[in-house]
C-alpha cells in the first residue's frame, strides 16, 4: 500500500487522479466509452429511433435491416433502441448498487478503523463473515426478501458488497489513524466527527476510488444475473440482463438477437474494469505494468 | 505427518470458524426480518385464510421473540431439519442433497478447466513479461473478467448444442446414475464458468509469479547458472504454490455463486435453480437454506485451503 501524502481536501485528492488518469491512454480510451455510453443513456429519447415499447408487428424477430439496425425482438420491438434504453437502466442498478454499499461500508469501515479496539474486532468479524456470503446467492435471498425489483434487486447488491469497502476503508483509517496530522487535530481538540471528514476519509479514499470502478463492473454484471433471473426489472422496461433473457428464450428462432445485449455489459464492464486498473496502477507504484 | 505446532494451527483454526459460524447463522436467520410487513401474511401468500396464516405463525413460531425464534432454528439446523419448503412441503434438507450433487460436478469441472488452463497461460505470461505474448495473454484475462458467464453460457448453446449437437442444451444427469452422461452435461456450464476462472488464475499467478523471478534469490540461481527451466519449476512454482491455494479456493468460492445464474440457462435442477424460484415465489425457509448451505461450503473451503497451506508453507502456522 502506497503512503499518500497529507491531504486537506477531498477534491485535492480527486483531481491530480483525473489528470494524469487523461494521459494514461488505455484509461482514456476507457473514459470516452463510458462518456459515450452515459451520454447515449441520457439522451435516450432523442437519439433512439422508436419508442422502447413500440411494436413491429410485421417484423417480429427480424434480422439486421436499414429500418431496424440490430433488428427486433420477439414483439417487433426495435433492439438498438432498447438497447439505447437499457443502457439507463443498467447504469442506474450498478450505480445505485455502488452508492449504497459506499453509505453502508465507508462510514462502518472508517469507524471501525478510528475507534480501534473491541468496537474494531467485533465489526471486523462481521465483515468477514459477510464476505464469507456468496454474494450473487445472498443477493438473491435479500432480493426475495425486499421484493422483486430492480431497486430492490441492487439495494440487495449493494448490502451484499458494502463489506469490501467496509474493510478497505478500514485498513486505510488504520494507516491514516497513526499520521502526525490526525494526532495534531487531536491535540487542537478538533471533534472526532471532524477529524473524521476532513483528515481520515479524503485520505483514506483513494484506494476506494479504485474499488468503486472495480465494483460498478461487478454491480452491471450483477443487474444482469438478477434481470436475466426474472428478479430484477420487469417488462416491459428494457435492460441488457432482461434484453438477453427474451433474447435467449427465442435463440433457436433468432440467435444473433443475443450478441447487442452481451457485447454492452462486456464493453462497459470492461472499461470499468480497466479504469479501475489503471487508478490502481497509478496509486501504487509498487506493482508493474503487464 | 502432522507435526504438533500445525495440529495446534488446525485446532486454532477450527476455534476460529465457530464464531464465523454462528454470526453466519444470524445473518441467514436475519433474512426474514427484511420481509415487509407481517412476516406470516407475506410467507402464506395471497388469498390465504385467516386459518393459514395463524398456522404458519404458529409453525415459525413468529408469535415468539426473535431471539427465541432464531435459538430454535439453530437448534433445528443443528439436527439437520432446516424447515419445510411452503410451495412444496417437501423438507427444505432433503432438497438441498438433492440438488447439490449437481452444483458441485459443475463447480469442480469449472474449477479444473480454470486451473488447467489458467496455470499455463500464467506462467507462460510470467516468463516473457512486457512480449505480445504477455499482452495478448492479459488482454483475453480482461476479457474474461468483464464477459457476462451467462451470455457465454448461451453462446456455447448456441454453438455447441444448437449449430453441432456435440453437447445437451439442457438438463443434467446425476453423476451416480451415469458418470459419463453426467460429465456431458456439465461441461458446456462449466466452459462458461471457467472463462472468469481462467481468466483470475493467469492474471494472479502472473503477477506473483513476475514478483518471485524478478527476487534476488531468483538472480543469484540464475548467476550460478541455473537453466532457467529449473529455476521456473522448482524455485519459481514452489514459491507461488500457497498463492495459488489461496486463488484456487477463492475461486471455487466464486465459482459456487456464479454457477447459480449458469445454471439457469442450462435449465439445470441444482441449487441456483433451487433458491431462484424460492426467492420469486417468497419461499422463504428455501431461501434460507440454501444461503446458509452455501455459507457452510465456503466456511469449509476456506478452512481446508488455510490447512493445506499451513501443510506447504511451515512457516505459516509460526507467524
């Protein structure tokens, strides 16, 4: 683990990332696709070319022609413009999923850490036993517990992977907790609460910077499972897990009708993935570039 | 074999797993404290008479303190009684031995085409880093991290079941009745699982194996004049081994989770279909069976996997 320098400010610890993260050229590339796909999923209305719910009847499961670019599903509905559609969805569930388990797992993570002690070894044992939870399994028993759902389905997701941000936040405060300048704040008498905002978390926040790009290519291919499984989003809102279900159950009529959905969540989780990557790389310079 | 320090580390170990145990078992029995409203209106389902629910009440025993509710399903799962299924009576034990067999074939397949193919590919990208070899190696682990193993699970259909009739789209057959059958129909399953896993293994021994050759003990065999073949396998293998346990046994872990989503596109009866269709229906004590089923399995894989590295590394159990 990389000893970062004192920092004051979150976003002091945010920018110089982005910066040299432009230079870095398999993490810009990674950025544009994302840029590009997060921008389709918001302009939806106007850029698609139907409606998500019209129907074709005449051209129910269609190959790729000049009218249908990606052709249509078994109701004649156009693909690439669910797939336009599906883009928000899909977004939606790995960003809430990734936003849920940050409110859950920074502050217990962190305050474990800062407290120390018995408080930290009885919250260290929960989170390791939580990590002991297949997550995927766990997320489909709290899914059928909160009710089906997209929401519900990355909520579950998010409960399910808070324990990996809780124990790396823990780790980092760990480190932090030891600076000179958490020791002097103290000393000023500075409120823990304070401390806590503006000395532990913008330093302890870099290596969760990482994990959250890690885990929003987790979280899509979780939304995927979970729609896929009929436990997610219902019909007839499009994402790409639900796309590939219906597209699945009409393979041996259409099989091309399968790869659009698929080569999304592959593309975004990827450059979710590479993002992550190149962060890590670049706030540890310890490990070596393949 | 077992020398007294390591019986020690495995009596300390299993020590440790009770605690992790028990918290598990509150977390799995907590479920049921996330279901909305009255917990015995939602498990009788719609329509039910005022009869059933208080039935069910009484048969969860939900008309009790939660403390005293959760020390008897303890006490019931101690003797193996995790309740009954609500749609189909049938106990809640007996369906996961049903299906666990079959989880477990396409599990362990999984886990053997990862580290068959995995552990070259890592090693061939260890030994010439920085070479497009190197990069095209990393550049399909991505790949295989980001892929969507069900997507691939329907393309293997598409291809190998649907376009040539080499395997069975669908089902599976028990490995006591027909091991060769059985074998057949996991294998499409387990190619789809194994993409990740070889993807995990190449990326993780690469890495740790990158570490070990550029060491200083690795230079002084190679300024002694050690072949470098040698140096690889004997030297360079053995000093990654207890990270490849550890990869391996995360990665069955993995495996166990994700074969739940495979499993669904192969419309195979194992424990992915098993807690899906309890999770749609609300059926609740399946649910909570096979969590804490799988909970169990990975407590256990872990124990043996920290037990056979104490077993390579000596030093281990002496930190």
């Amino acid at each position: 683990m990389s000893v970062v320098a004192p920092i004051s400010s979150r976003r002091r610890a945010v920018l110089p990332l982005l910066r040299r993260l432009g230079r870095d050229r398999r993490a810009a590339v990674s950025i544009a696709v994302l840029l590009i796909i997060i921008g389709a999923s918001l302009l939806a209305p106007w850029i698609a070319p139907y409606s998500p719910t019209a129907q074709d009847i005449n051209n129910m499961l269609s190959a790729p022609s000049e009218a249908h670019w990606l052709g249509t599903d078994d109701l004649g509905r156009d693909t690439l413009t669910r797939l336009i559609y599906g883009a928000s969805a899909s977004l939606y569930a790995a960003f809430l999923a990734v936003a849920v388990a940050g409110a859950l797992g920074v502050p217990v993570g962190m305050f474990a850490g800062y407290a120390g002690g018995w408080i930290d070894d009885v919250i260290s044992r929960v989170i390791d036993t939580m990590l002991s939870f297949p997550a995927i399994v766990l997320a489909i028993g709290v899914t059928g517990a909160l009710g089906i759902g997209l929401t519900n389905a990355m909520i579950a997701v998010g409960i399910v992977f808070a324990p990996q941000l809780a124990r790396l936040v823990r780790a980092r405060t760990l480190v932090v907790r030891q600076e000179l300048y958490v020791d002097a704040a103290r000393c000023f008498g500075a409120p823990t609460a304070h401390i806590l905002r503006r000395h532990v978390l913008p330093n302890a926040i870099q290596p969760v910077i990482v994990q959250v790009a890690l885990l929003l290519a987790v979280s899509l291919l979780a939304e995927a499972s979970l729609s896929f499984l009929g436990l997610g989003i219902q019909p007839p809102s499009p994402s790409w897990g639900a796309m590939l279900a219906r597209a699945y159950l009409n393979m041996e009529l259409a099989p091309e009708q399968v790869y659009p959905p698929g080569l999304a969540i592959l593309i975004t989780a990827l450059a979710f993935n590479t993002l992550g990557e190149s962060m890590r790389t670049m706030l540890d310079p310890t490990i070596k570039r393949p | 074999m077992l020398t007294p320090a390591s019986r020690a580390l495995i009596g300390r170990r299993l020590l440790q797993v009770v605690p992790v145990v028990v918290l598990a078992t509150f977390v799995v029995f907590g479920l049921i404290k996330l279901l909305p409203g009255d917990v015995a209106v939602t498990l009788a389902g719609e329509n039910a008479t005022e009869q059933r629910i208080a039935e069910i009440r009484h048969l969860y025993g939900l008309d009790r303190s939660f403390l005293v509710q959760y020390a008897g399903w303890v006490w019931n799962a101690l003797h193996g009684d995790l309740s009954r299924s609500l749609l189909s009576g049938e106990p809640v034990a007996d369906a996961i031995i049903r299906c666990f067999p079959t989880t477990l074939l396409i599990v362990a397949l999984a886990l053997l085409l990862s580290l068959a193919a995995g552990i070259p590919l890592g090693m061939a990208a260890a030994t010439k880093p920085g070479t497009w070899l190197d990069s095209l190696i990393m550049g399909f682990a991505s790949l295989g991290v980001a892929v969507p193993n069900f997507w691939l699970a329907m393309i293997l259909v598409a291809t190998f079941a649907l376009a040539y009739t080499i395997f069975p789209a669908t089902g599976s057959v028990p490995f006591s009745v027909n091991p060769v059958d059985a074998i057949r129909h996991a294998t499409l399953p387990a190619a789809a699982l194994a993409a990740g896993g070889v993807a995990e293994v190449a990326r993780q021994l690469r890495s740790s194996l990158v570490e070990v050759l550029s060491s200083q003990h690795v230079r002084t065999l190679h300024a002694k004049g050690l072949a470098p073949g040698s140096i690889l396998w004997k030297h360079g293998l053995r000093n990654v081994s207890v990270n490849l346990l550890t990869v391996a046994g995360l990665l069955a872990n993995r495996l166990l989770a994700a074969t739940v989503v495979v499993e669904a596109v192969f419309a195979i009866p194992g424990m992915g279909n098993l807690i899906v269709r309890a999770a749609i229906h609300r059926d609740f004590p399946v649910v909570q069976g096979v969590v804490f089923a799988m909970v169990v399995v990975v407590i256990a894989t872990n124990l043996l996997v920290d037990l056979l590295a104490s077993l390579l590394d000596p030093r281990i159990g002496h930190r």
